[in-house]
C-alpha cells in the first residue's frame, strides 16, 4: 500500500468483533496492532470478484468499544486474562493451558478506495457488497457478528466520492466524522517520539528510542519546579501533549531474505522469506472531529526491503510533530 490519495472513502460502521487479539506484541496488551486492520482490508480487497476493479487503499480505525477479558482473581491486585477451559487429555489428565488475551471490540474502519468500479457501479451497491464480504472474514484472530439492527441511518455503511469543490469535502468530512463519535481514532506520531528522545538525550546521552517510548506511555510523578509558586509536596503527573499509547508498528528484519524454497518447513515455498521481530512505535488516539480531513487518519503499509523495514503508519500525523 502506498499513501497516494484515493477518490472514495467507504465507511463500515460499528463493527462488532467478538474474542480478537489482545496480545499483539512481546511486550504490549490491548487494542489490537494496525497490521491486523491493513491486512483485514487487503483480505477483503482479493475477496472482490474479479469484474469489480476496486482497489482498497489505506484504512481508518475508529474504536468504540474495549472490553478486555479480564477479571481480577480474589486477593490478587492485578487482573489476568479469561482463558479457555480446553477438553481432558485421551488419558484424563488436563490439558496444557496456553495464554490467550481476547477482548471484544466495537470499532469503524474507513477504508481508502479508488479504481473504475467507481463509475460502473453505484455507491451504495458497493459499500453494501464490502460490507457483506467483511461479515464473511475475521478481523484480528475475532469473529465479526452479525448486525442486531437494520442498517439504516448512522449504522449502514457508505461509500462517499471525494468530488467536487474545497467546500463540498470539508462538509462530508464534517459529516463522517459525526457519524464516528463517539470514539476514537488510533494514529502514528512518531516524530514526537523521536523529539523527545532528542529532549531525553539532552540530559543522558545514552538514553534509547526505547527509554523515551517508556516515558511517554507511563504516568510520571513529579515534584513542583521552584519557578512555580506550589505547595511544598505537591506532586502531580506530568502532563501529555495527547492520549499516547505504545504499539506494534510492524516488523524488523532479524535475518537477510532467504530466496523461495531456501528455508525449510516455510509456510510457502514460492515467496521469498525472512525472519523478523516486531517493532514497537508510539501511537495516539484522537477524536475524529479534531481531524479536519479523514483521510489523515488512514494507515498505509510501507516496505523498505533493502533497509529491512515493514511497518504501517499514518503518513500525516507520522512526521509532523504539531499534528
């Protein structure tokens, strides 16, 4: 996927995504990684039968709901994860239990799309025909479920051409970001990430990229500065530029790319193939109405082979610090 601009945005609206992943990393737990939206909607794109010449490009992700199944055990302070209460072994003895986080999720995904399927077929049979094919798949490891209520108003899903004059988009954009509250939109900003590195640094020269994502997603306690006139004692969490979470951006490469055929046990033997670690970055989740173009909000994929980089990102809110 590139971040080229595309001339339609389709909106799936309240999605409802029964058990997904909530462990996407080694180190993070939560809300699932973009690459789980990115290649839900590459999925569904070659879904598409072969007459509907669509190519989907960039996706949105607008969470409503997060219900993480967890509970809290008695006299344990800490909450751990509902897990699954799997058969008896053929010898009646218990079966080996494997840590699995689930969470249930009521999310939006708007979807970049573009081709001539556009002016051969209404907007309104396509936006229902994606919406069919995406009840049909899983989304992050988690079953989609039904609708319960007739898709009508706010709850069907539309596809909107970007047509037509400056004022003309600023009032749809107005318009589908109504329709996206309340929620919130998870975007990239790692040119803040990098910023306060180079803050960090100033004070400890060794201070690392993950040393600074550390300090932006925790909750910092601080003393008053003796310019500010406070009581002595008075501590308080220092203040965050936004809601900043840690994510899963994607995959470094651990190894060089191995030629098709080359490794053994491959789960395709017809691709090249490399082995890789995930990469962490830092994330942001934002209110869709302090977005004055959706578009912002879509998440690209971006592949650097020789650098050994796959990551997704949100090109907009990625490199600019004052998003």
């Amino acid at each position: 996927m590139t971040a080229a601009d595309p001339e339609a945005l389709l909106l799936l609206p309240r999605l409802r995504v029964q058990n997904a992943n909530a462990i996407s990393s080694p180190l993070t737990w939560g809300f699932p990684a973009p690459s789980a939206f990115t290649g839900f909607v590459h999925a569904l794109q070659r879904r598409l039968a072969s007459d509907i010449e669509l190519r989907l490009d960039g996706v949105g992700i607008v969470c409503h709901r997060f219900d993480a199944q967890v509970s809290q055990p008695a006299g344990k302070r800490t909450n751990a994860f509902n897990l699954t209460r799997n058969p008896l072994n053929p010898d009646g003895s218990t079966a080996a239990i494997v840590e699995e986080g689930r969470a249930h999720l009521e999310i939006s995904l708007l979807v970049g799309v573009s081709g001539n399927a556009l002016d051969d077929r209404t907007p309104d049979f396509l936006a229902r025909h994606l919406w069919q094919l995406a009840h049909d798949m899983r989304l992050a490891g988690g079953s989609l479920l039904p609708p319960t209520i007739p898709l009508s108003g706010y709850r069907a899903p539309a596809l909107h051409l970007l047509s037509g004059s400056d004022a003309e988009q600023r009032a749809l954009h107005r318009r589908l970001a109504r329709r996206l509250l309340p929620g919130f939109a998870l975007v990239s900003r790692e040119a803040l990430l990098v910023q306060h590195l180079q803050a960090l640094r100033q004070s400890d020269a060794n201070a690392s990229e993950l040393d600074a994502l550390l300090d932006l997603a925790r909750l910092n306690l601080e003393p008053p500065s003796h310019a500010e006139n406070e009581l002595p004692g008075a501590w308080r969490v220092r203040r965050k530029p936004g809601w900043l979470v840690p994510i899963p951006a994607g995959y470094g490469a651990l190894s060089p790319l191995y030629a098709p055929g080359e490794v053994l046990n491959a789960r395709d033997r017809d691709v090249p193939l490399r082995f890789v670690e995930t990469l962490f970055s830092l994330g942001e989740w934002r209110s869709p109405h302090r977005v004055a173009d959706l578009r912002q909000l879509l998440w690209y994929h971006q592949a650097d082979a020789e650098a050994g980089l796959y990551r997704c990102t949100t090109p907009y809110f990625a490199n600019d610090v004052d998003a």
